[in-house]
C-alpha cells in the first residue's frame, strides 16, 4: 500500500516537472518569436516606404510597457518612457539609417513564473547612415520581460558595462 | 589495388561501423569547434595592422588555462555568449595604473613598450587603477577617436581565449 503511494506520489512529482518544463519551454520560444519579430520590425532595408513606416510605428509601441524603464544611453535612449515613446525614439534614431539590421545573439532566458521573465542577450546593429558611414555596434543588455494580455513586453533593458573607461 | 584504396576513399561502402566511425567524428568536430578551438571572423579595424577587417582565425579557448593574461597578451572577450566577441589586446593587469598622455600609454606611471601601435594617436585618459579580479584591453588601432574606440577594463571570466594566429 505505502508503496503504490509512493509510485503514485513520484508519477506526479515526475509530470508536474514535466509540465513545468514544458510550460517554460513554451514560454522561451514565445519569447525567441517576439525578439525575431522586433528585429524585424526595427530592421531597415533600401527603399523604405511611408506606408510601410507607418506599419513600424503602429506595430512598435505592441513590444514595450507601459511604462518601460530604459537604463542606456544608446542613441540618447534612457528614463522612463511610455510605449509611443520608445518606439518614436527608435523610428527616429531608424530614420538616421539608410539600411539597418538589428540581431539578437546568445539569448539567455529565464521565466521566472508564466508573468516574469529575465533576458540576458547581445544586440547587434549593423548598417549604414544618411551619410555613408558604416554602423557596427554591439551591446550586452539585461531586460526584464512581462506578460500583458498574453504576449511578452519588455519592460526595462539595461546596457551591461563590457568595458568600464 | 591503389585504384581500389582511392575508390574506397571517395566511395566508402555505408557499414555499421562506417557510420558509427562518421558520427564519432561528427561529435568530436562539434566539440572541438564549440569548446576547444572556435572558429572566428574578424570583423572591425580596431586592431589593425595586427588583425585586418575580414581575417579568418581560431580562437584557442585554453589559453589562459594554466596562466593569467600578462600584459602584451592577445585575448578574446565575450559578451553575453561566444557568437560575438571582441579582440583586444591586455595593457595592464590588476592593481595596475593606466592612462594616456598625448597618444602613449602610460602604466604605473611608466610609458608602456608597444611594438605593436604602428598608427599614431592623441588620446587622453586620466590614471586609474584595475580592479582586482580585472584586466585593462585596448585595440591596437588607436588612430580612431578615443571615445568611438572601445576600450578598458573588463573581469577576467570574460575572457574566452586567444587568436592562434
């Protein structure tokens, strides 16, 4: 008898980390999707349309909190910001470029419940300004992550000193 | 028979242990080229002459295995993974003092040897002391504005290893 309960206490054990695994891994690839579609919407190719800037900045403000706290000075990015104004400052800072690609590298992601999560990731931005010159600029960036109305939202990014002057 | 050996080269017959041999050494290919000796593309001038924009090299991960970076020593810094990492050059170890003074180097208050800076620069830095547990970087190419240069002190568990080349 105390056997069985210990099989039927350890079957449970086993699926409740199984689902907990599963949830978690579920929730990272979600949060994999939302970062592939940031790069893609703050990426810039040749020829960029109005109406396809206009897409951009209707879609931006869906990536970020309310408010979102920004502890970096890339491009003058830095305070509490709403949604609208990050992503102003971003279609700003975009309209600097005549191409630019922004790439998320070695993403690590840790939900810490199904609302939270911490991301530890390197962005890259490569391009090439108005005025020619070549932009290659990395940047390790800590940021916290929340779940509002079933999507993850960036709620505060901070840039990690690499190198300290 | 050389016909045959060369035949069984190019066309090896699909045994068991044909396969078992391939994957072996898809493995050890894998593991070599993740953790021992990891493939890098230079991409940047700030270590020119030494290192030119475009250069194919490996980055020997057990360099600093058994000793510290010296000052002098080439070493690969990492960001949040190894997929992008940087390439500088050490100056100055912990408890060290570095600074510029009109474009040379100055540690513990002695102008550094540096063989190695062919361009001529006119970079100032106040003094200042390495943190333990740190190392001071610097690229090679010091003709580009200080402030567009990254540069300085960085812990020595950033370090992934060195160029072997």
């Amino acid at each position: 008898m105390v056997g069985k309960r210990w099989i039927a206490v350890c079957v449970v054990l086993a699926a409740a980390g199984a689902s907990a695994l599963l949830l978690s891994g579920g929730e990272k690839k979600r949060i994999e999707k939302r970062l592939t579609q940031l790069a893609g919407t703050v990426s810039k190719e040749r020829g960029d349309t109005a109406l396809n800037v206009a897409l951009r900045v209707q879609r931006l403000p869906e990536f970020f909190d309310k408010p979102v706290r920004l502890h970096t000075q890339v491009y003058h990015m830095g305070g509490t910001l709403s949604p609208t104004e990050v992503a102003s400052e971003i279609m700003r800072a975009r309209a600097m470029f005549n191409t630019l690609k922004l790439d998320f590298y070695d993403v690590d992601i840790d939900v810490a419940d199904r609302t939270s999560a911490r991301l530890r990731l390197t962005a890259r931005v490569t391009g090439r300004l108005s005025t020619s010159e070549a932009i290659d600029e990395v940047r390790e960036l800590e940021c916290l992550l929340r779940k509002v109305d079933g999507e993850w939202v960036f709620s505060e990014c901070r840039a990690v000193a690499v190198l300290e002057k | 028979m050389r016909t045959d050996h060369i035949k069984n080269f190019f066309f090896p017959r699909i045994t068991r242990r044909y396969l078992v041999r391939l994957l072996l050494v898809a493995v050890a290919a894998w593991f070599i080229c993740r953790q021992v000796l990891i493939p890098v593309r230079i991409r940047g001038v700030s270590m020119e002459p030494t290192y030119r924009d475009g250069g194919i090299n490996v980055c020997w991960r057990f360099r600093y295995a058994l000793r510290d970076p010296r000052p002098g020593d080439l070493v690969a810094v990492r960001f949040s993974g190894r997929s992008i990492m940087m390439l500088k050059r050490v100056v100055a170890v912990a408890g060290d003092t570095a600074a510029f003074s009109n474009g040379v180097l100055y540690v513990n208050g002695e102008a550094a040897n540096e063989p190695y800076v062919v361009y001529p620069c006119n970079w100032n830095l106040p003094p200042r002391i390495v943190n333990p547990g740190n190392v001071y970087i610097v690229g090679d190419n010091r003709s580009v504005p200080m402030e567009e240069h990254n540069f300085g002190q960085t812990t020595t568990d950033r370090i992934m290893g060195a160029p072997i080349w």
